[in-house]
C-alpha cells in the first residue's frame, strides 16, 4: 500500500484533476493518432514536405543568412537505419564561428534591451510553431537519430516546452533591495544577461538538448551559437528555421556545424562569449572546463552518467521490472540517464531477473519509422562496437548473457536488446557507460552494500530506486551522490506523463531541475534553477542621498 503511494505519487497530482486528466488524454490520443497518420507516409513524401516547408535546411546559419562553409566543404548525415545519405551540411571551422560570434555579439546590444514581455512573445511564437511542426521535426529526428517516431514526437513535445516554459519565466527574472546599513545608502541587486553563450549539443536528443539551453538564454536576454553535434544537425536547423519565421532577430541565434575541436576552440579562446553551456561526454566536457579558464567563462556541463538503478527485495516487482525496462532502454540505451548498472538484492534477484527479460524480450526492435518499433539502431558503428567491446570485457571476466549479446539481423547498427547476469564491479559495464541496449544485473545482500556500490563511481548524473519502504527511500535518497533520484519511478527525467513504457507526453507544469554531481556535470538546466546559469549578478549601491 505504502509502495502503491509513492510509486504513483507523481502520476496522482497529475490525475488529482479531472480536467487535468482530460487534456492528459486528449493530449496522449492526439499524438498517438498524429504519430499514426505521420507513419503512413512514405519517407520520401515526408522528406519533400520537409523541403517545401524550408525545413530540411543544409546551411549553416549566421546572422540570420543560410551559408555554406567558406572553402565549400561539407559532411554527410545519415539515417543510422538505412545508411542512407539524408543530405550535406557545411563543414564549418574557424571563421565561420568567429562570424557567428561577432554577429550574435552585434545582436545582443539590441536583443537584451527589449522587455522581458517582448523577448517573451518572440519565444511563444517559436514555441507555437516548433508545436505546429512537431511532426515534421519528430520525422527529422526519427531520420538522423534513428529513435522510434513515437517517441522523437515525444522529445519535440518535451523540447518545446522548454521554450514555453522560459518564454514565461523571462518575465519574472527578479532582482533585490537590500536593507541600507548607512542612512544616505541604497542598496540593489540586478540580474542581467551574461552575454554571448556557446551553446554545444550532443546526438541523443537533437532538439531538447538544444531547447533546455536557448530557451533560458534568450528569456534572459543573452544571444547564441549553437554547435549540434555532426550526427544530428538537421533538426537543429530546422528549428532554428523556424525561430527566423518567428521573428528572433538576425544573429540572436545561429549554428556553426563542422569540425567540433576547431568550433569548440574558437568559442573558448574569444572574449566575446561569456558562457560556454555543454552537453556530451565527461571527457570533452573537461576540455571545454580547461579551455574557458583563460578567459573566466562561465561553464555548464550536462555530463555523462553510469546510473545505478536498485532493485530492493521489497520493490514490488511490476513496478521494478517496468521501471527499469524505462531507465534502460530509452532511446536503445543512449541517453545520459539510462540506468547502466541494475543492483538487484539478493532475495528477489532470480524472480527480478526471469520477469526482466521476458519484458526485454517483448521489445521489438526495428527502423524508427517502423510501426511497433521500440527500440532503434545504435548511432553508428563505433557506438556497436563499444558495446560489442563491453559485452566481452565482461563475459571474459564470468559475465553470463542471459538474452541477446549480438548484433541484430536487421544488420546496420540494429543490436539485440541483452541482459547480462554474474555481473561484478570490476567489469567495464560496471565502470563506464554503455550507452546502448546492454543491462547488466549485479547482486548486492545489504542496503549499505547497495550505497556503496552505486556511488564508487566518479558519476553522479542519475540514481533509481525501487522499494515499498518510505523510511529506506529516503535513507537511500539522501545517502546517493548523484542528481536525480527515482523512487519507483524509470522516466524522472523529463516533465512528462508516460502513455506507455517509452512514449509520453510532456506537462509543462512539472518542470524540475536536472544536473548532475561529481564529474556529471556542473549547474543545473531546466525549471527555474536553470534561469541562473545565464545570468549575472549586480550590485548596485546608490550613495550620497542627502536631504534636499
Ligand atoms: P560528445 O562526443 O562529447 O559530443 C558532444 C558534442 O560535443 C557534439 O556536438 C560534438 O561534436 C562536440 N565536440 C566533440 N569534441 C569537441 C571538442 N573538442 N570541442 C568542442 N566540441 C566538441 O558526446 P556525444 O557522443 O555526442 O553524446 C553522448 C554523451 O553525452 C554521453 O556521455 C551522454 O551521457 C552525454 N549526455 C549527457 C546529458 C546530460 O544532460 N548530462 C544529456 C545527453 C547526453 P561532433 O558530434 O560534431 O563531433
């Protein structure tokens, strides 16, 4: 009963209203009945249809012009499912970036002087047509990402949000009025805008990723360049398309695509850009740390995760097996907040691990655009054979494969949805990420020994729990050193009402701060905390007030 309580904590306020539970619904029959009809259409037909919108865009764009690479070369993207050709984007390097800096540098001086309601309307108006597009961006996704359509529609739902969100919480950037200890004093405190802000982005979520920084930036007044990453450009200049048709002036938003090492560097060492914001791998974040030492940037990192999901023998076992179906195998397993290692006490181990793989098992993995398809291809071949790589690291060392351990017959980067049992600490899946559709189970007897294992890591992104005790849920909440915590719950990363394990919707109402400790990151992005990143602070103290 307890267990019940807590697990659905989070659903109930949803559902305490009525008209609440309405829209959830309607909202939920909608996309699925979108998603229906967008199936249906041939590839072919929907990727005209991205053209003829202006939407498949393979420019860069700087100050508000769509540009090739000034020595004209290009790199391709790719369907990871197909290994077909999508199109060409710009290679950009150098100058490119130090045009785009200089323009959204140039656009700053205006676009941090409007009102927080005009900086507001320009954000709604994107956010309304990112939502009439959500579609044509979900099929983008599906394209170069390779994640089922359903849940690409999912993330524009999610990544939109966070425009609509910001273009609220613009208006209530607040400042201070500090009590004088001087009489002739007065004393203030100003938010404004840091400035310029480097905004780099990984391949997972080609849209949120990009949205959770750029709506806080441009609400709060600052301008940007976007670098997505190389696998996943299109959707980010679709969306900035569609932020020129809403009216966010020339240079307020741009994207350089290309070589990341001479992007990357060219951000770093310019004094123009005061904030560099990151999301992708530990090891590229720490550069991007070093490097904006020299010029005292501000730094956000949304780092990598190695997320312990724990499975205590009073879990109920429907909640546990289905909420660590959800921790793991989102997007295949790529995402920062996959649960990479599943701790499974051990009275409950043996029944956890045979009700685990038949719901594995059920898994249908296939193309995106595939009706039934929960589970996608890996981004690309490196990103298999690190999989590959792990899997036998783990069984040379006593790891058992209890389901899948190879690639899938679909060919391509498609890999079979695995689960690993006799799984110990020293193992590499253990230690890093996997970042693919590999669930290694591990077996812990003590809730001390559960603590320890899940923080001897240098990670600290996202943690999960699966009990019925109140008391321990705390106990463990408290004593993890990460984060995010789930409490019998797989999905807390998003503000979203799951439809089912792996498509949801997204409630604007539930926005929470994600970030992580240690070496996952640095700040903290969405909800109101993330405002702060892209502010600074002023004092001001007014003095010599004297009586006229
Ligand atoms: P990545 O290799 O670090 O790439 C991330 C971005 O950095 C891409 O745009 C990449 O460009 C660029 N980049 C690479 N080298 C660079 C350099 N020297 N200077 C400047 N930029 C550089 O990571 P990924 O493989 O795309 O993403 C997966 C990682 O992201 C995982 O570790 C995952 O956990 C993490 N992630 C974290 C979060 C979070 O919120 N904590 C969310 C999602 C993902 P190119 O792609 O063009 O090379």
């Amino acid at each position: 009963m307890a267990m019940h309580r807590l697990g659905l904590h989070f659903r109930s306020f949803c559902y305490r209203s009525p008209q609440l539970g309405f829209l959830i619904a309607r909202l939920a029959s909608l996309a699925l009945s979108l998603a229906r009809n967008w199936m249906s259409m041939e590839p072919q037909a929907a990727i005209t249809r991205l053209k003829e919108l202006g939407l498949l865009r393979s420019q860069g764009l700087i100050g508000g012009k769509w540009l090739d690479a000034y020595d004209g070369k290009t790199v391709q993207v790719q369907n990871p499912a197909t290994g077909e050709v999508i199109t060409s984007v710009p290679c950009m390097g150098r100058r490119e970036t130090t045009d785009a800096i200089t323009s959204s540098y140039d656009a700053f001086s205006s676009w941090s002087k409007l009102t927080a309601t005009e900086r507001s309307k320009y954000l709604r108006k994107w956010y309304d047509l990112i939502i009439a597009h959500k579609e044509d961006l979900a099929f983008l996704i599906t394209l170069e990402q390779g994640k089922p359509l359903k849940e690409a529609l999912g993330e524009v739902i999610y990544g939109a949000n966070f425009i609509e969100f910001y273009a609220e919480e613009a208006k209530r950037v607040y400042g201070d009025i500090i009590p004088p200890t001087l009489g002739d004093r007065r004393l203030f405190v100003l938010k404004q805008p840091v400035g310029v802000v480097g905004a780099i982005t990984p391949w997972n979520f080609p849209l949120a990723m990009i949205t959770r920084k750029v709506g806080p930036a441009l609400a709060c007044g600052c301008t940007a360049v976007i670098k997505p990453s190389e696998f996943t450009p299109l959707t980010a200049l679709a969306a900035a398309e569609l932020a020129l048709q809403a009216g966010i002036p020339p240079g307020a938003l741009n994207v350089v695509m290309g070589n990341a090492p001479e992007i990357g560097d060219t951000l770093l060492e310019s004094r123009q850009v005061r904030k560099i914001t990151f999301t992708g791998s530990t090891n590229v974040g720490k550069k991007l740390m070093a490097g904006a030492a020299n010029t005292v940037k501000k730094v956000s990192l949304e780092l990598g995760g190695n997320a312990p999901c724990i499975v205590f023998d009073d879990a109920d076992l429907d909640v546990a097996v289905k909420g660590s179906l959800a921790a793991k195998f989102r997007n295949t397993g790529q995402t920062c907040v996959c649960a990479n290692r599943i701790l499974v006490q051990d009275g409950i181990y043996e029944k956890f691990a045979d009700a685990f793989a038949k719901a594995v098992k059920n898994m249908q993995v296939g193309n995106g655009l595939t009706e039934g398809a929960v589970q996608g291809p890996l981004i690309n071949e490196a990103a298999v054979q690190k999989v590959e790589s792990f899997i036998k690291d783990a069984t040379s060392k006593g790891a058992k494969i209890m389901l899948g351990g190879r690639r899938h017959s679909l060919g391509m980067t498609f890999y079979e949805p695995t689960i690993l049992t006799h799984v110990n600490e020293e193992m590499l899946i253990s230690r890093e990420e996997v970042f693919g559709p590999v669930a290694p189970l591990l077996r812990f007897r003590t809730e001390e020994e559960a603590i320890h294992m899940a923080n001897d890591t240098n990670a600290g992104l996202a943690a999960y729990i699966f009990t019925s005790s109140i008391p321990r849920s705390w106990r463990v909440s408290e004593a993890l050193e990460y984060g995010l915590v789930g409490i019998n719950e797989g999905i807390i990363s998003t503000e979203v009402i799951p439809i089912n394990t792996f498509i949801y919707i997204s409630m604007y109402i539930l926005c929470c701060p994600f970030g992580g400790v240690k070496q996952s990151g640095l700040g903290r992005e969405g909800s109101k905390y993330g405002m702060d990143e892209y502010l600074e602070t002023k004092y001001v103290c007014l003095g010599n007030i004297k009586d006229e």
